[in-house]
C-alpha cells in the first residue's frame, strides 16, 4: 500500500544521519591574547562529543508513532469505503429499487468493525514502523534525489517492499481470523493477483508522483492513491 506499500517517505522528514563535518575556519586558530588566557567557554568534556557523534551515527529507536497513526488512518478509510461500497452494492442486488431513507442506518448497523480494526492494527503496529525503517535505510544508502537513485527506489519497492507487505498483511488477517490453514491457498488464489496488480498500479504512480506532481500537492496525491489501494487490498482479503 502506499500505505500499505511503497512511497512512503512522502510522509515524513528523515532525521540526518551524516556526521557533522568541523568548521575549518575554527582549524589553526591561535589564541589572540598574548597574557595566554583563553577566550570563551571552557571546552565541553570529550564524553559528551563522543556521546553526541555516537548520537548522530546511530539509528533512531523510538517508536515511530506519526508514522504509526497515519498508516493506521489511511488503512482505516481504505476498509471503511470497501465496506460502505460492498453494502450498497448488497442493497441495490436485493432490490432495484432500494431504500434510500434506510440506507445510513443500514451501513452503521452493519458495519464490521472488527474487520477495520484488524487492517488498522496492521497499519499501525506493522506498516507505519516497517515503512518508516525501510525507507531511512534508502535514504541512507542513496541520499542524493537524482535520477538513479529515484529510479533504484522505485524498483526495489516493487521487488522488495511490495511482496513483503503482499505476504505479511494476509497473513496478519487470517491470524485474526484463526484461519492460518488456509493461507497457502489464500496466497495462490488472491495475494499473488494483488501483487502483480500493484506492479501495475504503483510503479505509474511513482513516476507520476517524482516528476509531474508539484512538490506542495504530492501529500494530497499520495494519500489519495493510498486510500484507493487500501480499499482495493481491504476488498481483496475480505472476498
């Protein structure tokens, strides 16, 4: 998904994780007072640079709770319009000519709120942290936004990212569904489609995204392309 699979880094600033070069102005420098004072404050101990530079090169451990929250909201609006279109659709083959005035009632009543709850989860204990790492380590190892690198990023969110989203998100719904038994053949008969539909979906999107989308309109353009896809992967599991 883009939530629930790649393309995530639209979301969030990447903390630096270069070490901070010294000023060279400061190299050399001579002590200007001829009683030889030194000027300034006292240089701070060598444990708390030695703390500060093990600082910067190291990962971030916290819990990426933004990261968390918005994946779990756009999985959540993803199911919640799977579920509303599959009960106007139940009411409209029921009868031609459906009730309008109950319509609302019948989409609250009904509503399998479990259901949302188990691909919210996902996004939120699973996806958003598992995103947010994946997509440190790209910038990581490619900082530099030019052509290669964007282009590497795409692939390997599609060859990388994408099949392993595809395989743990099933599994998490039938795990809630006690039906782990049957995730060989749910991984046959619909997560392989889900996957080749992805290539076809969010590689497009991609490129889309990286170089005709306005810099100011690619949240807007991604989240809605995340909505859509969780829709469509909410509808998939749930058949």
């Amino acid at each position: 998904m883009k939530a629930i699979w790649g393309g995530g880094e639209w979301w969030w600033n990447l903390p630096s994780l270069r070490r901070r070069k010294a000023d060279p102005r400061r190299r050399g420098r001579r002590n200007p007072d001829p009683r030889g004072r030194r000027r300034g404050p006292p240089p701070e101990p060598l444990s708390s640079s030695s703390e500060s530079i093990s600082h910067t090169r190291g990962w971030n451990i916290d819990f990426p709770f933004r990261q968390a929250a918005i994946a779990a909201s756009l999985t959540l609006t993803g199911d919640t319009i799977a579920q509303v279109r599959s009960r106007i659709v139940d009411r409209r083959l029921r009868s031609p000519e459906p009730d309008n005035k109950g319509l609302i009632p019948d989409i609250l009543m009904n509503h399998d709120w479990l259901r949302g709850l188990r691909i919210a989860s996902y996004g939120f204990l699973l996806y958003g942290p598992g995103s947010h790492a994946w997509y440190q380590f790209l910038d990581q190892c490619m900082p530099k936004p030019t052509f290669a690198n964007l282009s590497t990023k795409v692939i390997l969110n599609q060859i990388v990212l994408g099949p392993c989203v595809i395989g743990i998100i099933f599994a998490w719904n039938n795990l809630w569904l006690r039906k782990l038994s049957e995730l060989p053949s749910k991984y046959q008969k619909d997560a392989l489609p889900t996957l080749l539909f992805g290539f076809r979906f969010w590689i497009p999107v991609s490129i889309v995204n990286f170089w005709m989308v306005p810099l100011s309109a690619r949240v807007a353009f991604m989240s809605t392309c995340s909505i859509f896809w969780n829709f469509y992967l909410s509808t998939t599991m749930n058949k």
